[in-house]
C-alpha cells in the first residue's frame, strides 16, 4: 500500500526533475505537495507510471484529483496484478497473455546458460519441460527457476529434485489479495530461496527488518550483515 505523501513526494521529484524546477525542501505537509504538484503537473503533457500496485486501500482518492489535473493528452499507466486495482479506479485493463510454452522454453534456456543439445544429450530435455511447464506462462517464475538450474549439475537427480518439489504444490491462502496470481509465483521463489547457503538465507530474512520501499545503503547493509555475524569478513569482502 502506498504512502500518500511517499508518493507524491517520489513523482514531484522526478516531475521536477524533468521539468527543472525545484521541489519543496525540507518537511512539508500534504496540502502543501498537492499545490506544488498540480502547478508542475499542469504545465505540460506527462506519462506516469505507477508500478506493481497492489491494492487502493483509500489512497487513489488522496492523489486521483490531483493526477488527473495535468494538461491535456497526458496518460497515466498503472501495472498490477489484481484486477480489482483496475476495476477500483475505473481504468481501461489490459490483461497480459501467458507466455506460451516454446517462449518460457526459450527464456528458460537463456536465463538458465543451457544448449537444448547438451539436455537432450544428458537425458534432461523432457525433465526440463516439465519444469518449465510447471511455471505456468509467468516470466518472473520461468527467469527464477531459471536462474536456479543454472547452478544445477547436468544430472538427473538435480533436475528431478526440482521438477519433483512438493513445492509446486503450495499454494496463497484464498484470503489473500491477487490469490491466483501470486500462488502461482510462490513455488519459485520458494525453491530459489530453499537453494540458497544458509548464511545467505539469513541475510536474506534480515532485510525484512526494513520498509517496503526504504532505499537501502549496500556497504551500510553488509557491515549490519558482519555486526550481526551473519557473514564473516571474507565474505563481506566479496559481497562489497
């Protein structure tokens, strides 16, 4: 869910950035964002995006005025996975296609550095389009499961531990927003997750300590990695 004044205060940035005018400075109350906003806002045509959006939860009726006070022609382009975002601000919805299953094949390959000859021969093509076929036409599933096998060995056992995963059967409670959707990618970040050391797991889980959004320093992070003794300082070293 985004902050109202997050939001506003990210596109009058890159608004006045465009436009070379100079945004409020310092703390600044939410009325006092509208007016700058809207006088940029209206001065010339814009295409704003506002990506993955997740849900409105009472936010769009904060900003909808001001957003759709700019000039003429202007377009604003919202992505997200739940329909009911769409629906909700009553916008034209454009429902992407599924990848078909020769594209995910072929992404799949790319992502995963493998020659369709080199599975065929070490008997793994077949094992491989059951994993790809798992991914359901999802390009985020298919680049992660991909980005998985590329650090598999050529082996049958390797390959069948992943396309045999009780994982892919793990589905999003049906309470949960974009359930469908959502449940589907699950399996794959799971089983990227699962595949990881442990002391990356472990890093990984401390990043939820922040915000959704929060701009994070790498060297501040990975000196919290080594204070916490998550990494030791060779692998600190690396990482950096």
């Amino acid at each position: 869910k985004p902050n109202r004044m997050g939001l506003l205060q990210k596109i009058l940035k890159e608004v006045c950035k465009e436009s070379k005018g100079e945004p409020l400075k310092g703390s600044t109350s939410f009325p006092d964002l509208c007016t700058q906003l809207q006088g940029e806002l209206s001065k010339s045509k814009f295409l704003l995006v506002l990506d993955d959006v997740w849900e409105l939860d009472g936010w769009w009726g904060d900003v909808e005025g001001i957003l759709l006070g700019g000039a003429m022609e202007s377009k604003i382009l919202i992505t997200s996975r739940n329909a009911e975002v769409c629906q909700g601000i009553g916008a034209r919805m454009h429902k992407l296609p599924k990848m078909s299953l020769d594209e995910s094949w072929s992404l799949f390959l790319r992502v995963a550095k493998k020659q369709e000859h080199e599975l065929v021969t070490h008997n793994l093509k077949g094992i491989g389009e059951k994993i790809v076929a798992k991914c359901g036409g999802l390009p985020l599933v298919v680049q992660t499961v991909g980005s998985l096998m590329r650090t598999k060995g050529m082996t049958k056992d390797d390959w069948e531990s992943v396309e045999k995963s009780e994982i892919w059967k793990w589905k999003m409670p049906a309470s949960s927003s974009s359930s469908e959707i959502s449940g589907s990618i699950l399996p794959g970040l799971i089983l990227s997750y699962d595949d990881l050391p442990h002391y990356l797991k472990s890093c990984f889980v401390y990043c939820c300590i922040y915000p959704k959004d929060y701009e994070i320093e790498r060297d501040t992070l990975v000196m919290q990695w080594m204070a916490h003794g998550l990494i030791d300082q060779d692998k600190g070293i690396d990482v950096e």
